[in-house]
C-alpha cells in the first residue's frame, strides 16, 4: 500500500509539475489580455514534434534547447499578426480565433508529420533508473523532467518578481496606460509574454514528448485539462495556478493508482444491488474508470460554488 | 391579407426550396448531403440562438445534440420493441423535449454568468457528459454507440421511411417549423431582451429585468431545438455514437455559426449549408480540406469578424444608394488575381502532400518533383499576390465613394 502511494505521489508531482509549465503561460497571457488562449496545448504539441524532427538529426539535447525557441517565435509572430488584428472584434472573435487556430495547428501538423505516432525517444543519458524503492524502479528521465519544471518554476518566480522586466510586465499588466505613458513598449512586452509563454508550452511539449507520446491528439488531450487548471486556480493567479496543477496532477494519480469502488462503498453501507438493475453502471463504477472525468467534475463545482476560482480575484 | 403574404413570402419560397431541392438533385449522394444540411440548419440557428442572439459563447452545445439523439435512437428501439407504438415523426419532437430537459436543469446554474465564465462552465459540462458516456455504457452503448431501426413505426399514408428520401421530407419540414419558430422567437420580448442583455446586462438589470432569468430561457430554448437537430441525425442515420456529444461536434457548430455571420439570422443556416457541402463534396478530392477549413476559418475571424452573411449585408448602403455598379468592376480586378493566388497555394500545398509521379490540377498534369514545376507557380502567385495588394486601394476607394453620403444629403 504504501509503495503503490509514495509512487502516486512521484508521478502525480512530474505531471503537475509538468502542468504546471502549461498553465503559468497560459495565465500569464490571460492576465495580459483578458483572452484564454484555447491554442496553448496546441504550441505545446509543436514543441513535441519539432522535437522530435530536430532530435533525429541532432539528438535529444539540441531538441531540448532550439524546439521551444522556434516555438515561442512562431507564437510571438501569431501574437504580432494575428491576434493584434482580431482584437478590435472583441473578446469573443479573440477566444474563437485561437479556437481556429488550435484546429489549424492540429491539421497542419498531420499535414507535416502524418496521422500516426512518432517514435521520439528519451535520451540514452538518462535511460537507468535513478532510484529502486520495494522492487519498483523511478527512471531518471521522470526526475529529469520534474528538474527541468521545478527550475522553470524558480526561474519564473525569481523573474517576474525580482527582476526589472517582472516588475514592468507586473504593471504592464495592472496598468498598461500609464507603463506606456512611462515610455515603454506596452505592446512589444505582451508579444514578448506571448512568446515566452508559448515557447514555456514548447519547452513543456519538447520533454513530455517521449513519454505522453507524441501523436496528433496529444493537444486535445492535456488541452482542456490546463483550461481546467487555469480556472481552478483563479484566473490570472500564478499561486493558484501552481496549486491547481499539482492538486490535478496528484488527484489523477491517486485516482488511477486506487483500486476502491462503488461496489466497496455498497457493500460498506450494506446494500446490494443485482446485474440486471437499470442503474448498474453506475453501481460497478470504480475511481481509476473515473479518474478522466475528476477534473471536470472539480471544475464545475469550484465554477458553481466559487467562480473566481481558488485564489482568483478578478470578478466580470 | 396582402401584407401577411407578403410578409411571410420569404418563408414560403424557404419551404418550397426545402420540398424543391430533392426534385432538382435526386442522386443518393445528394439527398444524403440535403438531409446533413437540414440537420445542420437547425443546430447552427440553436447555437446562433446562444452566442448570436444571447451572447453566450458555448464550447459544449453538442451535448444537447448528442443527448437529444441518444433518447431518438432509444425511442426508436422502443418503437420496434413495441413497447409503445407511435409514428417516428414525432421522434425529433422527443429530441427536442430531452434537449429541454438538459438545458433547465443546466441553464440552472451556467446561465448565472456570461462571457468567460459561461464559456468554461459549457466546455467543463461538455468534456464532463462526453468522458461519462463511455463510463454509462448502458445508455450511451460505449465507443459504439448505440442503434435503431426507423421503419417499425406505424406507416404514414402507407410510406415506411425505409428510404432517405422519405426522411428527407421528414427533415425538410422539422427544418422549417424548427427555422420558423426560432426567427418566431427573435421577435417575442424574450428575444429582445436576450439581445439586450447581450449588448449590456447592466442596462437590462436597470430597466428590471433579470439578466440570468433572461439567459436561462434563451438557453433552455437552444437546448429544445439542438436537441429537435439531435432528433434529426437519429432518424437520418439510425445510430447515434459519443462522437455526437464531444467537443468536436460543439467544435463543428462554432465553426458553422460563425463562417456563416452571426447575429445574422439567415448567417447560421448559410454556415450550414456552406460547411456541409465542404464536409461532403471536397473531402472526394482532397484528404486534406480539414486543413482548407482551418485556414478559411481563421481567415474569416481575421478579415470578415460577421461572417459571410455580414459581407453580403455590408453592401446593403451601396444597393440602397444604387452605388453598386460602382463596385462591380473594382471586385472583378482585385477578386481575379485573388482567386489565382487561393488555387496557386492550393497546388502548392497538394502538391508538398501527394505521393504520386504526376498531380492532376485543374487540368494540368503537374510533375511535383521537378523544381521549375514549383518554381513557375511560385511566381505566378507572387505576381497575383502584388496584383491583389496593388489593386486593393483602387477597391477600397471605390468602396468609400459607393458608401459616401451624397452631396445634396450632407446640407
């Protein structure tokens, strides 16, 4: 029990972690703009497959570095010409185009690579177990991964609240008048976000890649679970963002690391039910076959019950 | 009299084009694509209902579609099980009672907020009601859905409905009543007030009214007639599958409503019949016109935010004026060299994909692997490019003298 626990946890840190990298860009963006970038997920899956173009040539490390360097310039050339223009229509034209768009990257990338899943490897450096605990081995490339998030998250942090450009993005933000007025560049900081928070989406795609597998639906998969994160966190709040990655992350994990079930809470309440009873998916049901709907289910209720989300603040 | 026939001409030449149209195009493949159009008319003007008329940008509508559907395809298997006996006409209304259903029981919470708020309560219902029909494979019948058979039914003046033209009809004249009602809708006091309380709940709460009350009868009423579209798709193809409930059929819709114009009401239903005949007659040729209908898309938000149906009402000053003449010559200089550039990346992008020796392209025979091939479209769509940027002024000036008050108006 305590094996199958302390690996739930593990996994559902890297995930969350892993999530985490998504969600920070995704609110960092939305804070800037007032717009929830549906194709967030999708800048993440172009990292993944330019990836994997590069390290078929180059090997992984120099994926590791160019991939979301191409990706966050490709992001802050849609910011440049395609969103700036879409804005005068409004938040609705806004949130539709980077609906489009997260179509049209699907497509596009089917177009390039084709329809079927890529063989992108990890590393043969980080291909041992970095450590055994009761016969079950953890893969240094999983402790790898949670390296990588863990630095991005310090940086980040160190960034946007130490540093001279954090604190003018901080009030380019809140009040993107008067940092205009005080003779910045308003616009080119939120390319430069938009960039950079693509490119974090990238860097995020580039070392989920060989693990999540890279295939053309991989957007769609963790796309709406980092909208999920996002609005769970609070909109806009990096915190809450952080918290809610790591709730998601280990509530998936446990969820499907469990074994317990409805029947277990029947036959602990002392009812049973037979086969033939109209109702009885619903009494066979068991977590681990409910663990994808979990995060949808935590949305709606923190949406009905607190709909500025965990520490948001931002009210319409 | 007069005034009702000619107010409600419109309608009629609506009704016979739908009864007509089969007559015109009898082809298997044509009836089928008339009954996906039918089909789509009705759910683009629910979800036109919502984000057009109500300001509610949904990324879950399908689930009223979907579940609407489920129920049609259950009833259906009531019907041949004769456990109740009643005519599949009435199977859509069923749809559309069960869409109801949802759409209270929803409504009664999501509708509180508008905007992104809404917008994120419809995906996370959305995801939420498409993973838990795998779960519920008893009702929803897993990844394979579930089936009926439309011909148990008693006969309606002896027809059977074993074929889809049958069902066309069927279709046909649900399409019309559903159409009907909705534009119905638009002129009661709860249409008004839904586009006021889009345009500015804070005013609408000013003058009493209850926004969210407002928003929920909207869209409890969208709910009714995706779920009457729902009801139409179980008819047309017996079987119904999670693909009906998930996020690329709310996907499918969006794109739909808003290609076509929204706010418009005739937007919707040219949305419909535009993304349909796409669906049907270019995936023949092209395995890649996904691709064609992502790019149009994004090129709609970019250049025409209210769709086709805007582009064809931003002339309605120019008709009015008499200017359109005007405009004709202008169109045909910029609209040649545009439409040269669009096929030029179209033989360029099929010919990056194919795999065979020789493209055939319009009547050319193309040669993808030779570079002078590639080179000589190269520059003619170069040459149609600055073509379309040179003659852009000379349209946009024509476009404002069209537009301009006359001189005897301005004093």
């Amino acid at each position: 029990m305590l094996e199958v626990f302390i690996f739930a946890t593990l996994n559902g840190l890297v995930t969350g972690f892993l999530l985490f990298m998504l969600a920070s860009g995704l609110t960092l963006i939305f804070s800037m703009m007032g717009v929830l970038n549906f194709a967030h997920a999708s800048f993440y899956m172009l990292g993944a497959y330019f990836a994997y173009s590069l390290s078929l040539y180059f090997g992984f490390w120099t994926g590791l570095i160019f991939a979301p360097l191409i990706v966050g310039t490709l992001g802050a050339l849609v910011e440049r010409y395609g969103l700036r223009k879409v804005h005068a229509s409004g938040h609705v034209a806004e949130l539709v185009f980077t609906f489009g768009l997260a179509f049209l990257i699907e497509e596009s990338i089917q177009f390039f690579w084709g329809r079927d899943t890529k063989n992108y490897q990890t590393p043969d450096l980080l291909d041992f177990p970095l450590f055994t605990l009761f016969g079950q081995e953890f893969s240094a490339y999983r402790g790898f991964m949670m390296a990588i998030s863990i630095g991005i998250f310090i940086a980040l942090y160190y960034v946007l609240t130490k540093s001279r450009v954090g604190i003018i993005i901080q009030a380019a933000i809140t009040h993107p008048q008067t940092v205009s007025n005080l003779g910045h560049n308003v616009p080119l900081i939120f390319m430069g976000v938009f960039g950079v928070g693509t490119a974090l989406a990238g860097l995020a795609g580039v070392i989920a890649g060989p693990v999540l597998t890279t295939f053309p639906g991989m957007a769609t998969v963790l796309g709406s679970i980092v909208f999920v994160i996002v609005i769970i966190g609070g909109l806009g709040s990096l915190a809450g963002a952080f918290i809610a990655s790591l709730l998601i992350g280990l509530l998936q994990s446990y969820a499907i690391a469990s074994d317990v079930g409805m029947p277990d809470l029947l036959s602990l309440l002392g009812i049973s039910f037979d086969r033939g009873h109209p109702l009885n998916d619903l009494w066979t049901m068991n977590l681990p076959q409910i663990a994808p709907v979990l995060p949808y289910l935590l949305l709606v209720l923190v949406l009905i019950f607190r709909p500025t989300g965990l520490l948001g603040k931002r009210e319409e | 009299m007069m005034a009702l026939l000619k107010k409600s001409s419109i309608w009629i030449a609506f009704l016979i084009a739908l009864l007509g149209l089969p007559l015109l195009f009898d082809s298997i493949l044509a009836i089928s694509i008339l009954n996906q159009m039918a089909i789509a008319i009705v759910f683009a003007l629910s979800y036109n209902m919502l984000l057009g008329q109500g300001g509610m940008l949904s990324f879950g509508h399908a689930v009223y579609f979907g579940l609407g559907g489920f129920l049609s395809v259950h009833a259906l298997m009531l019907i041949e099980y004769e456990t109740m006996v009643f005519s599949i006409l009435w199977i859509p209304l069923i749809g559309g009672l069960f869409g109801l259903l949802a759409g209270i029981f929803i409504g009664s919470f999501s509708t509180r907020k508008a905007g992104t708020v809404f917008a994120m309560i419809s995906l996370g219902i959305g995801e939420l009601i498409a993973a838990s029909s795998l779960i519920f494979s008893s009702f929803f019948g897993g990844e394979a859905g579930i089936s009926g058979d439309r011909t148990f039914g008693p006969t309606f003046f002896g027809f059977d409905f074993a074929q889809n033209i049958e069902i066309y009809y069927v279709a046909a004249v649900w399409a019309f009543i559903a159409t009907l009602f909705m534009w119905l809708f638009t002129q009661t006091p709860a249409g008004r007030m839904a586009n006021a309380v889009r345009d500015n709940p804070e005013r609408a709460e000013f003058i009493g009214y209850s926004s969210r009350k407002v928003r929920f009868i909207s869209f409890c009423a969208s709910g009714m007639f995706a779920g009457i579209a729902g009801g139409l798709f179980a008819l047309n193809y017996e079987f119904i599958t999670e693909e009906n409930l998930n996020a690329a059929t709310s996907g499918r819709v969006l794109l739909m409503a808003y290609i076509g114009g929204l706010g418009y009401f005739i937007g919707p239903i040219i949305g419909a019949v535009v993304l349909t005949l796409m669906n049907s007659l270019l995936s023949n040729y092209s395995e890649l016109w996904m691709l064609y209908l992502g790019i149009m898309f994004l090129l709609t938000v970019m250049f025409l935010p209210r769709g086709f149906a805007g582009f064809i009402m931003m002339h309605q000053l120019a008709w009015v004026r008499g200017n359109m003449k005007m405009l004709i010559k202008p169109y045909i200089i910029t609209g040649i060299p545009a439409l040269l550039f669009a096929l030029c990346a179209i033989a360029l992008i099929e010919m990056s994909h194919t795999e065979d020796e020789v493209f055939h392209y319009l009547g050319f025979a193309l040669n993808p692997a030779s570079p002078v091939t590639w080179i000589v479209i190269l520059a003619i769509a170069g040459g149609a490019f600055y073509a379309v940027k040179r003659s852009f002024n000379q349209l946009n000036d024509a476009w404002e003298t069209a537009n301009a008050i006359p001189k005897e108006e301005e004093s």
